[in-house]
C-alpha cells in the first residue's frame, strides 16, 4: 500500500495541533512564551499552545512544604547548636517565579538556611529555647521579603529541631534542678510563715482569755488519753484551775 503525500502531509500536521493541546489541573498554570516573549499565564483546564512557535512551562500554585537542614549555628552567647526548620510557601504570581528567578525552589531553600543561621545567630541560647514563636515570625518575615520578587509567597517557618551539645544539656539539666529546689524551698517558707501568723494570732487570743488555756490544755490531755494505751501522770499547775475557782466563788 502506497501513502500519497498529501496524506503523509496531513498527518503530520494533524499530530503537530494535537501536540499543541495541554490540560492543566485545577492548582496547575503554564506560562506561555511566543518566540521568546512571555505572553500570559494560563490555565487550569484546556489550553492550547501553537507547535513551534510558542512554548508552556507549568507553575504548580500548591503550598510546597520544605524542611530546611540543620544548620550549625553560634549563638550571641557563643554557644554552638544546630537548628533544623521546615518551610512553607507557595506561588502566587507564576509568570514572576519562571522569569524573575531560575530555579524559585531551589533560591528559597537557599535564603531561608541563611536567614535562619542570621537570626538564631542573633538571639541568646534561653531565648532560642524560649521564644520561638517570636523567632519563627522574625525569619518567616525576612524570607517573606526576599521571595517576595519571585512572586512567591512564605507562609510560615517553624523551627523544628534545636539540638544542644551534651555538655549544655546536662548543664540545663542542673538549671531546672536547682531551680525546682528553690521552688521548694520558697514554698516551704512560705508554709512556715503563715504557720507562724496563725499560732502568733492563736497565743494573742489564747492570752486574752484565760480559760480558753485552760480548755486547750484538758483537750490535749484527753488526745494523750486516747491515743496512749498506758497510764500518763500528768501534773496540773494550779493556775491553770484558778479562772475555774475564780468563776465559782463569784457564783457564790
């Protein structure tokens, strides 16, 4: 069987328009260039690139989650740590990130390792450990403005990781221990203080009435009584008997 040309011919351009046929999903954009000059951004959905004469790069929009690796870094009180972070962002303007930038992913990895090595740099160990919220934001918003060109956008960085020398940790170690003592011990005191207000106000109402001694006295007696199987001799001074004496012979 023998083709004709003209056949041939048709063919050929029939497969040439379907090249020419993409189909971008819903979080997908294809910047087109027409003989090297950027035209649009389009998509999602059915779109149609002339053969030869334009050429379609796709963009994925979708938040790219990045772990940044751990960097080693000496804090502002020469302390050497390593800090690891994850990164999030995502293209919000694809043409800027195909023709601002070569490589959008690889640029962001690269600035937010040395942000993250500046700003941890910057702070001291407790506060490193105690503030990250506030260190998150601070290198979220500096990567922020450096994508910001490429028509990228960062979300959020979280520090993920501080690992301490092993000598650091078991000096923090001590920290906490000695700081749970004088926890303790503050504690303590404070129970001996109050302990001490009550028994001083209980002998200034003791020592305004007599009997009231005297009734605390028997009462410890009775406690002895019960609690002790043997027999207890106890004296009784007799001033302690006088307010009782002293309210019979009034009744008389």
């Amino acid at each position: 069987m023998i083709f004709q040309p003209a056949a041939v011919v048709v063919v050929v351009v029939v497969l040439i328009l379907l090249s020419g046929i993409k189909i971008l999903k819903e979080y997908e954009r294809g910047v087109i260039f027409r003989l090297g000059r950027v035209v649009a951004a389009r998509g999602p959905g059915v779109v149609i690139v002339i053969p030869i004469v334009e050429v379609m790069y796709k963009v994925d929009l979708r938040t790219v989650t990045m772990d940044i690796p751990p960097q080693d870094v000496i804090t502002r009180d020469n302390v050497s740590v390593k800090v690891s972070a994850v990164l999030y962002f995502r293209v919000v303007e694809p043409m800027r990130a195909v023709i601002a930038i070569e490589n959008y992913l690889y640029a962001s990895s690269m600035i937010a390792q040395t942000t993250l090595r500046s700003v941890c740099g910057q702070a001291e160990l407790d506060e490193l450990l105690s503030s990250r919220e506030r260190i998150n934001e601070q290198i979220q918003k500096i990567v922020d403005q450096h994508t910001d060109p490429w028509g990228v956008k960062v979300a959020a960085v979280e520090i993920k990781n501080i690992d301490l020398p092993q000598e650091m940790q078991r000096a923090i170690a001590r920290q906490a221990e000695a700081e749970r003592e004088r926890r303790a011990k503050v504690i303590a005191a404070e129970g001996e203080f109050q302990a001490a207000q009550r028994l001083a106000d209980a002998s200034g109402i003791l020592s305004e009435h007599p009997t009231a001694i005297t009734l605390r006295y028997l009462q410890t007696l009775v406690e002895i009584s019960t609690e002790k199987n043997s027999t207890t001799i106890f004296p009784v001074p007799i001033d302690l008997l006088r307010p009782f004496l002293d309210t019979g012979s009034r009744g008389k």
